[in-house]
C-alpha cells in the first residue's frame, strides 16, 4: 500500500494494513537539527528557498521518518506577510514573531492582503510546485496557521483575547478577513499540487477561550476554511492544542477529516467522546526529543491501542530530537506490530 493510499484509506475510515505515520509540517515542524546536517541543506536559509524546503522536505520522506512532505516548517508565514516582524531563528530554535502590526482588533483594516508573488508565501507555493514534480505517490500536505493563531501573532495576544468580547464586531471583521486571505493561501497550495490541507489553531483552544468562545471564533472560522478546501476535493487535518475535556462537543463540529491533538489528551479519551471520527496523534514531543527509542515505540503502540487512527507527534518536534527517536515510530509500525482496521 503506498503512502497516499494508505492516508487517504485512513481519512475515509477503511481498511488498511498498518496506521500512517506522518506530521504535517507548518506548527507541526518535522525537521530537526540532526536532520538538516544529515541532508547538507542550509538552515535557516531554507525557510526563504523553494528548492531548500522541497530538498528538506523530500529528506524527511527519504530518510524513514514520515510518509508524507510536509512545507512549510513554522508558523509565522501568515503573521509576517500582515505585517508583523519575524524573527528567522536558526538550527536550534525556530521563526518568532518579534513585533505586532497592530494593536487592537479595531485596527485590521491596517492589515494588507497576503501578497503570493514574493516573500516566504511565494517561497511554500514553489516548494509544493517542486515536490509535486516528482510523481511519487508520498502524500504533499501543505499548512496554514489557523485563524485564531495567525491573529493573534499580528497582535498582542492578551489584548485580543480581551476584545473578542470587548469589541466582538469588530473581532469578527478581524477574523473574517483573516480566514478569508487563509483560504486563498489553501487555494495557492492545492493549485501547486498540495493533497491535503493541516490547519494548526494551537492558540485557539477550549481552555484559553472556554466553550462559548471555541464555538464562536475557533470552529467557525476553521470550519470556513475547511468548507473551501472540501470544494476543492481535498482533505483536511485539524491540530487544536491544550485539553479537550470541557470541549469535546464543540470540538466534534469542526468539520475536517482528520482532527489531532496533543499529548496532553488521552487518546483513550479521545475516542470516547469522538466515536465516529478519525483521530491523529499523539506521541510526545518531550519524549521524541529526550526518550530513548523504546519509550517511542511503547508510545507508539499505546496510541494505536488507544484508538489512534493516524500517528504522528503530539506537536512540533524540538530541533534536537535525535533522528532514531524521530524514526522509532514509523520503524515500531512497519514491522507489522500496529496492524489495524481504521
């Protein structure tokens, strides 16, 4: 079964021979340190090279870690292109906002459309363009920041927290026009060759917002999204972080087709609440970066048990996660230990 077979299958709830593993890319970075010296490929040069990020993410694949390609390989694509200042980082630690555009949500109209013929979202289209140029059958996911996250990385987060009641009208507007420029960038991403879509909402979750505010902004404005690339015919992966305990029936109205989590959930849990869905996830990061390979298989493994449809890590990988950490999981399910029925 080839990998594309084999995600697709699992996103439609069918039979397959083994779970996938795979992480997306975007919040969910896949590269690490060890992985870069590895494949010679400069960093953080790449983040701002087409032909470097497909080379990094083509290396990810090639070297047994996950199967799929994943661009980009942060989160601060969408902030800096409204406007805010990125900090690029380096080999150990990755892309940062350093300064807003704005300061309140009164003032989005301050906020220009995201400009597609140059800058780093330039740089993740001509990527997918290059990876889809192979013709291999490993799936290419593309990423955007979700709604809640994107802004409130082009201002101070407290304050936008605040006015989402404060100044709700205009904290719609805001994410209105936000989720609207988000959705031209998923369409780029699929034009390129992008099979499916991640959005990754790690600030817009239950327990920053509560229930009432999760419903209102975070699934509305995702399920935005998801409803544009469904027209598309492609699939989607939802990444909320935090715990979903008092928001599981929210959280079972986003409409994606995959939803993933962190490893502060319990998967077992997980499946309770969200019987009828494929879940992803949700092996810890902590342990990726500081475990030994065993521990990653035992996880590997529970995850599986616990109802897990899709492996991957719980988040972004630390930059100094050793790569057989990295590898352990995909190495635990090849060898036909984690057969299952999706």
């Amino acid at each position: 079964m080839s990998p594309k077979e084999r995600l697709n299958k699992a996103f439609n709830g069918e039979k397959v021979d083994r779970p996938p593993c795979i992480c997306p890319g975007g919040m969910m970075n896949m590269v690490t340190t060890e992985l870069i010296e590895e494949a010679q490929i400069k960093f953080p040069e790449a983040h701002m090279s087409a032909e470097m990020m497909a080379g990094l993410a083509e290396a990810v694949y090639e070297r047994g870690c996950f199967e799929n390609y994943g661009v980009p390989f942060c989160m601060t694509i969408e902030a800096e292109n409204f406007g805010a200042k990125v900090d690029m980082g380096t080999k150990i630690y990755e892309p940062h906002v350093v300064e807003y555009a704005i300061d309140s949500v009164k003032e989005w109209k301050k906020i220009s459309q995201i400009n597609f013929t140059e800058g780093r979202a330039k740089v993740v289209i001509e990527a997918i363009k290059l990876l889809k140029s192979k013709g291999t059958d490993v799936p290419i996911i593309g990423n955007l920041t979700g709604p809640i996250s994107t802004a409130s990385s082009i201002m101070e987060p407290s304050t936008f927290y605040k006015e989402l009641k404060k100044s709700n009208k205009e904290a719609h507007e805001f994410l209105n026009f936000v989720t609207d420029e988000l959705i031209t960038f998923a369409k780029k991403q699929i034009e390129a060759g992008a099979d499916i879509i991640a959005i990754s909402d790690p600030s817009g979750t239950g327990e920053i917002l509560g229930p009432k505010l999760f419903e209102e902004f975070a699934v509305k404005y995702i399920n935005k999204i998801i409803e544009s690339v469904q027209k598309q015919n492609k699939s989607t992966i939802v990444h909320i972080c935090g715990q979903m305990k008092r928001v599981y029936s929210e959280v079972n109205k986003v409409k994606s087709n995959a939803l993933s989590f962190d490893s502060i959930v319990n998967m077992s849990d997980a499946r309770k609440n969200l019987k009828d869905r494929v879940l992803m996830g949700n092996v810890s990061t902590y342990a990726i970066e500081f475990g030994e390979p065993k521990k990653i298989a035992e996880l590997t493994e529970k995850c599986v048990k616990d109802g897990s449809n899709i492996i991957s890590p719980a988040c972004g990988l630390g930059m100094k996660s050793p790569l057989k950490n990295v590898k352990a999981m995909l190495e635990y399910l090849s060898k036909g230990d984690g057969d299952t029925n999706a």
